[in-house]
C-alpha cells in the first residue's frame, strides 16, 4: 500500500534534498507530510509535481503515518521521538540524538544492511565524514583486517547548514569587493579562511566532530576497538567534504588491489587521472551518489598502511541520499 511519508525539517537544505530524492527515486510515498518550525510553516514546497504545504510540527502530526525522515537537529529529535514511536512510524533520524543508543542501529545500506532490520522503530543516520569514510574502509576491511585509520576531513560549509553556505558566498564577496579586509571577516568566517571544526571541546582535546568518526566507525564496521585518529576542519567550500585517510591493516595491502576492490564497492567511484595529475574535487561530487576516491598509494613510512582521498557531496550521500536508502532497505515486502 502507498505510504505516508512525513519529513522532519523540510526546509533545511537536507530537508529539500530528502524531498528531491523521494522523488528522483520514486520512493512509493502515497501521502507526504511537511513538518517544520513555525516560522518555515505555509511555506510551498513541490513534489512530484503538486504543491505540498509546510506545516507546524505538533504532537498530532504523526498520526497514521509510515515512515518520518528528521532532519531539524538533535533537540527537535529528541523532542519528538516519543510521539513518533508511539504512532507506531519508523523514524530515520539524520541528527546525532540516537546514533550511539545500542537499541538504534546506525546504518550505511552499503555497509551494514543486515543491522537495520534490529531497529525498534528508531534507525539513525550517521554523521557525514562517517559515511563517507566506511563506504571505503568498510570494502578494504573485509579483505584485509584494518588496525589503524588516521583521517583528516575538510568539511563543506553545508555541514553547519544553510545560513553557513550563504555566509561563505556573501563574506567571500565582501572581501573580494574590499568591503571587509580579509583581516576583519568573522573569527569563525569561511571567506579565505579555514578553521579546527569548532564543535565542543571533549575532555581528550578532540572536538565532537572527531569523536563522531571514532564512535560512529566502530559502530557501523561492528569492532568496538577499532583504532581511529581524526582531526576534523572547515574548508571554504560549499557542500562537498574530502578526507585524507591512512589506513594500517594487519599486513600489506596491494595498492592495485585496493583499486580493484574500491572501483567494485557499490557508491564508490575512481575517479583519477593520473597523468593530468587529476585526483577528487569536491565540485566532482556536488550534486552526485557517488563517493570519489583517488590517488591511493603505498605509505612510504609503513608496509602495511594505504594512503587515500576521498571526495563526497555532504548534503546527498553524506545526509539525505544515505537517509533514503535505508528507508528503501525496509520498504515493506508486499509493496504493490
Ligand atoms: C558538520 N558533520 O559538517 C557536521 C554536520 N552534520 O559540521
């Protein structure tokens, strides 16, 4: 039967991109609903060619519904699990409430599919430089045990929403038309400008971000004693994240096989040019599935280490594309 799908937050930039999706992958939705604050409510937004009205988010407004995509932030998450789980919907939560919850599978359908059925009634999505990063170590591991990963990210400014996008492009103009010396643009601006991701401080001196990658990780690859290292940083970027990731396995890895088994791993694509010296850009990935991998190469510090780079769009398969998938993993059997 068509389900009613509602989404959480649709008037976030994964808000759209979930809405985009449901209908570029003709998701079987028979009713859509679209929850937002009060201030995005009446807003119009377009679906399959009609016009949905955005509503204000009560505690009526799960009722008879399927399936809850969330995507407003880990306050509005948590303010409406309860509600949500007891209309008796699945809710496929894109923020960080539940992820480390044990009664909460975190999911890539690529990675870890078979966890996603354990789900009671919450499944979570993983924070972006985690899916991008098990989508390629997740293939790597199965063939030969990984030991440690070092992972730099350089983070879109899609990561801290849509009024950061905006940021970049209007501090980025100001200087450019010498309004704001590059000096005087905001401590935490974009324009000419990168920083440490200013997520909160942990006691360790890792920010929030970083400890995401460390938990979220072995979580999703299952081995909770996975060695992960992660600095985590903003780039003036809009909306695609790179990683620069080193990869210790339990002995040497042929780099020609790491090729063959990437380029065979689904949501991974090669894309490299060697003699042009072409590697992943992040406007490679914009606005595309795929994750982008090149320039993998032999550590010439360590026998047994790969060195990689990887591109991902931030919004799509970091956030939204991911989101849908696993929602497609669970779409009831007798669907007609
Ligand atoms: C960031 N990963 O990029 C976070 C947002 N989900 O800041």
């Amino acid at each position: 039967r068509p389900l009613t799908v509602a989404i959480l937050g649709s008037s976030g930039a994964v808000g759209k991109e979930l809405l985009a999706l449901l209908e570029e992958r003709s998701f079987p939705v028979g009713k859509l609903i679209l929850l937002a604050s009060h201030r995005s409510a009446g807003d119009i937004q377009s679906f399959c060619g009609t016009e949905v009205k955005v509503e204000e988010t009560t505690k009526d407004s799960f009722k008879n519904v399927d399936l809850i995509l969330a995507s407003a932030g880990s306050s509005i998450s948590r303010k409406w699990k309860d509600t949500i789980q007891s209309s008796g919907a699945l809710m496929i939560d894109n923020s960080s409430a539940f992820r480390m919850d044990e009664n909460v599978p975190l999911i890539v359908p690529e990675v870890n599919p078979s966890d996603a059925i354990k789900h009671k009634g919450v499944i979570s999505n993983p924070n972006c430089t985690t899916i991008l990063l098990a989508l390629v170590l997740s293939p790597l591991t199965r063939h030969i045990p990984i030991k440690r990963i070092v992972v730099s990210t350089y983070q879109s400014a899609s990561g801290a929403g849509a009024m950061a996008m905006e940021e970049l492009e209007k501090l980025s103009q100001e200087v450019l038309d010498g309004k704001t010396p590059k000096s005087k643009v905001l401590p935490y601006s974009l324009a000419f400008n990168l920083f440490l991701h200013n997520s909160p401080l942990q006691s360790n001196n890792y920010c929030e971000e970083e400890m995401k990658m460390v938990n979220e990780t072995r979580k999703i690859l299952g081995d909770p004693e996975l060695s992960l290292t992660a600095t985590c940083v903003r780039v003036p970027v809009l909306r695609a994240h790179s990683e620069s990731v080193n990869i210790e396995f339990t002995k040497p890895f042929p780099v020609k096989e790491a090729y063959e088994i990437l380029e065979a791993s689904p949501g991974v694509e090669i894309l490299e040019d060697l003699e042009n010296n072409r590697f992943p850009m992040p406007q490679d990935v914009t606005g595309r599935d795929p994750i982008s991998v090149g320039r993998i190469r032999q550590d010439i510090s360590n026998p047994n280490a790969l060195e990689l780079w990887l591109c991902g769009d931030q919004i799509r398969k970091g956030a939204a594309l991911n989101a849908v998938q696993i929602a497609e993993l669970l779409l009831p059997k007798n669907y007609e």
